[in-house]
C-alpha cells in the first residue's frame, strides 16, 4: 500500500508538472501557477510519504517561496502592478496580503512565516531520518500552524477573497504534520515521550535561533523601507535626479469641484488629492500610509475624490463588480453628514463585504443619521457625484489606483507622485529648500 501511494502521488506530481507547464502557454491566466503550486505540493506529499524528513525539507521549501514572495509584494507596494496570483476579484493574492489580517503589530505574518520555515529546512538538514527529537519538534510545530491556518483561512473567507500563494502554505502546514506523525511512527516515538526535554533540543534551538536572525534581518528592513530610508542615497539626501523619478507630469488636467471631503488643514500649503476605488488592496494599503504622513507633516492636506473600477458607475470601463459603486455611494452620503473620513477608515478595512447589510453595518459603526443616509441612497444626486468623481479622474489622466497628485513643490502646476513614501520625501525635500527639477511626462510602461 505504501509503496502504491508513493508510486501515485510521484506520477500525480509529474502529470500536473506537465499540466501547468501547458496552461502556463495556453491556459486562462493565472492557472499555470495554481497547477504548479499543486505540483510541487503533491511531490511534497510523495517524498513525504518516501522520507518524511526530506518531505519536510521540500513542503517547507514551498512555504518559504510562497511567503517570500507575498512578503515581496508588500514590500513593494509602489508598484501597481497585479500579483501573478490575481486571477480576479475572488481568487486575489494582493487583496488579502494587504488586509488587516496581513500584519501583527505592524508587521507581515509573511515575514514570521518566511523566518519559521527557513530554520525548519536548516533543521531537517542537520537531523537524520529516524531522529526522533525532530520529527517531535515538527509535529509540535505543525500543530500550531495549522490552528492559525485555520483562523486565517476562516478571516479571508470574511474578506471575500483567496489567495493561491497563502492556501499553498496552509496546505504546506497540513502536509507537514502528516510528516511529523509519520516521522515519529517510523522513528517509534510519540508525542509526549521526554516532551519536557524539546525546548532543550538541538531541532528546537536551530529552529528559534534562525527565526530569531531571519526575522530581525527582514524586520530591520522592513520598519527602514516603511520610513522611506531604504531609499535614500548613502549621504542620507536625495540628489535632484533621485527626487524627480518620484514623480511625473499629469497627462490630463485635473479640477476640482471644490466639496471635496478634506483631511489635515483645508489651508495647508501642499494639497494631495488623492484617487481611489473602496474595493482596491492597494488604496486600503496607501489610506494608513497617508494617514501617517499628514499626522507628523501638518502642512500637507488631503482631499479625495473616488475613482470607482467599475463600469456599473464608470462609463468606459468593463462592467465589473457593482458593490464598489454601493461602497463609493455610501460614502459620499456619509460626506453630507461629515463623516466620510470615519467610514473611509472602516469601508478600506471590510474590503469585500459591501453587501446592504454590510454597508448598513459600516454606516452605524461610523456614526451617521442612518435614516438620513438610507434617504441618501436613495438619492440620484449622490450616484451623480461619484459619477463626477470618476469623470474628473478620467480628465486627468488617472488610469490606475490610487493615484495621488500634489501641488505646492512646483508652484501652481501638479504633479503625480508614485506613492505614499514618495509624497512624504518630496515634500519634506521641499521644505528643506531643495530645488526640484520640472516634472517630466510619465515613461511608458514597458
């Protein structure tokens, strides 16, 4: 039987090889990289189920890719490029890896995730196939991995969306105790033999020693990417050419209506005006950052206009899903009663959930007259103002969100800045009296 589930689950292995390799070429977009994950997952179990150790050596080598590079994403969140995992808005890598679920005091469980699973390759190098002690120390661990699976799993289904990368991992935890069960059959050992003795191990210390090392080498980064320092040149300045790739010249013209919801003084001397969709990760993600920036930086105002990635409110655009209009007109009734920021806060943190139910819910959680919202609603003339919102973007050139503009570095003109972090340093640059090159006209995306 053993011997017919390791011949099984090799062929599966290479036959969905075969597979992702044909729907990489020739399949709909996005699963290639599903039947490879599975792959290399099944091939996982096979040698499992040959050499537990060595199947933990390669199911965790799987995790580390898989949060390595959701941990890579959000370290980038300048770019507004899509993650190889969206597939749409269900099967969407980049909206859960930027949800709140996504971090724990401020930093990614990606980065405990990528620090646990190298110190468990490191550790099931340095044992043997019947060493009793690790395969102990993997059980322990998978068991408490899989609990947080569990719990996370259970928190993208509220939020609405699944990601390949993050089901990869959880599937990775689930094989890993299979191997750990199986590692201790095999080495004849349970559980709870000397269970006392495990902290004092050598698996366990190799274990925490490397997680503690990965994690502050990827936790030091992390905190000085956040700060925008990463970026700067040795000299801790930024040269006048470093300075204008922040930013490009507009190529549209914006205007504004003037009813804009403000943050920050509405007289401050550098205005952002920011576009964004309520269902887009990368916008939810842009909201703390910018929130951050006009707290120690009160000479900066922000003022919003939504940029709805629908067409069910935004003509020209392919139909697309309709609750981001409900969750763009929600908002702009809680703007009449002067509580558009309270339920921008709370529309950015429930991406996913812009049901009726749901928005009513975000309605009384952000304080608002609810019968005069609901009348709202109903209201043609707030569908109107999101309507106006988008058309103002597309006059000016917005084809992505978020998309900020800023004026107070070059005069009167605007100029599109890249992200968050580069806002914060172009103003302060200015403020320090750096003189700032003309904005150039935006590269074309290769």
């Amino acid at each position: 039987m053993d011997t017919f589930l390791k011949q099984g689950l090799l062929a599966l292995a290479g036959a969905l090889a075969l597979a992702a390799a044909g729907l990489y070429v020739y399949g709909p977009e996005g699963t290639g990289l599903m039947a490879g994950l599975t792959a290399l997952l099944t091939l996982s179990a096979s040698l499992i189920a040959r050499s537990p150790r060595q199947g933990t050596i390669a199911t965790a080598m799987v995790c580390v890719g898989s949060n390595a590079y959701l941990f890579s994403r959000k370290w980038d969140l300048a770019s507004r490029t899509d993650a190889v995992c969206n597939i749409n808005e269900v099967i969407n890598c980049d909206k859960v890896n930027l949800s709140a679920w996504s971090e724990v005091f401020g930093i990614p469980i990606t980065l405990f995730g990528m620090a646990f699973y190298v110190g468990l390759v490191l550790a099931a190098l340095m044992a043997d196939d019947r060493s009793k002690r690790f395969h102990q120390v993997n059980t322990l661990f998978a068991i408490l991995n899989v609990v947080v699976s569990v719990f996370l799993g259970y928190q993208t289904k509220v939020i609405g969306a699944f990601c390949v990368m993050c089901v990869s991992i959880y599937v990775g935890n689930l094989l890993l105790l299979w191997a750990g069960f199986a590692g201790m059959r095999e080495s004849k050992t349970s559980l709870s033999e000397e269970i006392g003795q495990i902290p004092l191990s050598k698996e366990f210390l190799t274990i925490s020693a490397t997680f503690l090392v990965v994690f502050a080498v990827g936790g030091a980064g992390w905190f000085a990417q956040k700060q925008g320092t990463t970026a700067a040149s040795p000299s801790g300045e930024f040269s006048a050419e470093e300075l204008a790739a922040l930013y490009h010249q507009p190529s549209g013209t914006l205007q504004l209506a003037g009813d804009e919801p403000v943050l920050g003084d509405s007289s401050a001397p550098y205005m952002v005006v920011e576009f964004a969709d309520f269902g887009c990760p990368h916008c939810a993600a842009a909201a703390k950052e910018l929130k951050h920036i006009l707290k120690d930086n009160p000479k900066i105002q922000l003022r919003f206009r939504v940029f709805p990635l629908s067409g069910e409110c935004h003509p020209g655009l392919s139909p697309g899903d309709p609750t981001r209009c409900a969750a763009a007109v929600a908002a702009e009734c809680a703007n009449r009663q002067g509580k558009f920021w309270p339920m921008l806060s709370l529309l950015f943190e429930n991406q996913g959930s812009f049901q009726p139910d749901d928005l009513h819910f975000i309605a009384v959680k952000s304080g608002l007259d609810i019968p005069s919202w609901e009348a709202c609603l109903a209201d043609p003339g707030a569908a109107s103002a999101v309507l106006a919102d988008a058309k103002a973007g597309d006059d000016a050139g917005v084809h992505g969100t978020p998309t900020l503009f800023l004026k107070g570095t070059h005069g009167d003109d605007w100029v599109v800045v890249r992200y968050p972090d580069a806002l914060k340093t172009l103003v302060e640059a200015h403020q320090k009296g750096t003189q700032l090159l003309p904005a150039r006209p935006e590269a074309p995306e290769e």
